[in-house]
C-alpha cells in the first residue's frame, strides 16, 4: 500500500473525483463526508488552517482510504499551544457521525496503516478530537484497533443519539401514538392552520433559498432567545455561511429539506435537514414565540409526513437524547467521543488528568471568526460544484 501526507490545499482538492466513489464503497457513508459538504466547508473556513490528510492507495494507485484531517489550535488552561486534529467539514457546520472514510472490503489493512502514518508524523499534532462518533457503523472499533497497533492511546466516552424508525404510512405513525397525543396534535393544527393565510411550505427552488434561510436563522435566533442565549447562527456567523454555501449545493443533489410554515408569507417555523440514503438528518429549526403556540410540534409533524410520502425510512434527530424527542418515540442509538494522543512528555498531562478537549482545560483557539466565502483556497472560488 501507498500511504501519503497531504498537508496543503491543492493537493486536497486534486482528492475530488475520488472522493465519493470510495466513500461509497466505506461504512462511513454520510452526507457530513461527502466531497460537496466538505468542498463547501473548505471555501468557508479553508483559509484559517492547515489539512493534515492521510490517503492510502492500493498496488494500482486506486484510493482506499482517507483520514481527512485539519490542525485546530488549542490551549491548555489558555497558557500551553495544542495542536488538535480534526475532521474536515466539522466546524461550524453541525456536522456529526465523522469518521475515517476507508474501502470496506479492506478495512483492517487500511486502518492499521492510517494509525502506522499517524504514529510516524507526530510531530506534527499532539492530539485527536472526534465528537459524536457513531457507534452503529463499527467506527469506534475501527479507530481504537487502528490506534492500538500504532502505540497510540485512544479515550472514549459515551455520546447519545436519538433516531425515529419511519413506518411505511402516516397513519401508522399516528396509530403508534396515544389518543391523547394524536388529540393534542389535531388541536394544535387547527390552531395554527385557522387563518386561511397560512400555509405548510417547501423550498423547492434556488430563486426561494434566500430568504427561506433569512426566515430559519431570524427564527433560530428568536427561539434561543427565550433561553437568554443568541442560537448558533448569531453566535458562530460563519456557520450561517455554511449554510448559505452549502443549501444550494444540496438542493441541485436532491438532499436539502427546507420547510416552513408561513402567515401571509412572512416565516412563523422553520427547519431545516438534509435526506441522505433514505433518512432525514434534521439540524435546526426555529420559531416565532408570539405565533400559534404549538407551532413547532405541528411543523415536526408535518415533516415527518413528507418524509413517509416520499418514502425515507428514518428520521434523525442527531445528537442527544431529550424528553421531547422521546414524545415523538425516538430510540437512543450510542456513539462515542473520542480522544487519541501519541506518547511524550506534552500529552502526559492530558493522560494523566484525564483532560478533554471541552470544559474549562483544553479549548479551541478562538481564531475562525470573520471568514469569507471563496477566500484563500487556490482554485476554489465560489463556484457551484455538485461532485
């Protein structure tokens, strides 16, 4: 096997006609990997940091694995520099289920080899942070064997997901409910739909796009507002760039779903998510206090009915688990976090101490925040790939 270190942009880039067709042929198959997420990503916040990209090729130079790595700074107790790799496409988009995108038919080989790569650059990172980590797909597994035959010490914790099975009609959804929910749910709809000049809506074209993420990123902020708090578009601005990047690239592939319920056209509810490989990965949403009350509840509904018309299978609540995903019977699926670190005298400290690399010890370097699209990245642009 061919094992290589890519650590500028260009060289990334040269990665795009490969990239999907083995992400395919991997378990770590999720729009949050896919070349366009992370293409998108890259035009936003490529120009603040350095990749540092594993790739494996076989005997005939076919790509058969990726470890699609960037170097985030952080510090420790905000006096001591880490460098903290990480996956690209992670920040600040809201992307989650991040792995390691290798040729399922040659895993353990390609696995161990990342992890020899790894262990034979290490100076240059001193850290690896992977969040929300699915633990369905074998990744975890994976990662750890890969690690321990690299010397390296890999940490876990666990970190849970909530995830809703879709049944084949809506009626089933509704009859898997109790009366009393379903009553609940009858009420709230004619409450919110009383107004002739109300209306269940979908973006269905680039002409609406604008102002449909206009109306969820004003909605998202009025929400978090009633918790005294600004909502992540306000407080992370580049992921509303993201976003603005990103939705046209995944409504020309068929994965963005943007809906809304609006009032004479002005934006009441709003949430948005992407359908990748039958499932609905819901990511935000948002709504206007002083409308109908229930409204939210109606939308989500009104969501999932889309979803078993058009024939998905699931809906995705991503990470956490919570009271309110529960009422609408979601199941908690486990994950991990992890944390690797290679031996030396730095990361003794992060091993002893038992350090993550969130809470009050070990923290990102506040340095991604006023980025633009397009900027930095030769040969990137603003243009409108779809991969």
């Amino acid at each position: 096997m061919q094992v290589g270190l890519i650590d500028n942009w260009n060289d990334v880039l040269a990665l795009e006609v490969e990239w999907n067709t083995l992400l395919t042929r991997s378990r770590a198959d999720t729009v949050f990997l896919r070349w366009e997420w992370v293409h998108a990503w890259m035009d936003v916040a490529g120009n603040q940091l350095e990749p540092l990209v594993i790739t494996v090729r076989n005997t005939e130079g076919q790509l058969i694995g990726i470890a699609p790595f960037y170097v985030a700074a952080y510090r420790l107790l905000n006096l001591v520099p880490y460098r903290i790799l990480r996956i690209l496409g992670d920040f600040p988009t809201g992307a989650e289920y991040l792995d390691w995108i290798v040729d399922q038919d040659q895993e353990v080989e390609v696995m161990a080899q990342i992890g020899k790569k790894l262990g034979e650059c290490r100076d240059r990172w001193d850290g690896i942070w992977m969040p929300y980590v699915s633990g369905w797909t074998g990744a975890t597994e994976r990662i750890e064997k890969a690690c321990e035959s690299a010397g390296l010490t890999c940490r876990t914790r666990p970190a849970c997901f909530a995830y809703l099975d879709l049944p084949r009609t809506f009626s089933e959804f509704l009859d898997a409910r109790s009366g009393h929910w379903r009553h609940e749910l009858r009420r709230k709809e004619r409450k919110v739909f009383s107004q002739a000049d109300v209306s269940f809506d979908r973006c269905n074209g680039e002409d609406e796009l604008p102002a449909y993420l206009d109306g969820l990123f004003e909605l998202h902020f009025l929400r978090w507002q009633l918790k005294g708090e600004q909502g992540a578009f306000r407080r992370k601005p580049n992921e509303a760039l993201f976003y603005r990047r990103f939705a046209p690239i995944a409504l020309r592939n068929g994965w963005l779903r943007l809906y809304a319920i609006r009032e004479r056209g002005a934006f009441k509810v709003a949430q948005v998510g992407y359908a990748y490989n039958g499932v609905l990965h819901g990511l935000q949403d948002g709504f206007d206090p002083a409308f109908a009350p229930g409204a939210g509840i109606v939308l989500r509904a009104k969501v999932i009915e889309a979803c078993i018309t058009e024939g998905l299978h699931g809906y995705d609540f991503l990470g956490e688990m919570s009271d309110h995903k529960a009422r609408w019977l979601a199941t908690e699926r486990t994950g991990q976090d992890i944390f690797i670190v290679h031996p030396g005298l730095k990361n003794r400290i992060l091993q002893a101490g038992d350090v993550w690399p969130t809470g009050h010890y070990l923290r990102r370097e506040k340095k991604v925040e006023s980025l633009q699209t397009g900027a930095g990245i030769p040969g990137s642009g603003s243009d409108t790939r779809t991969g």
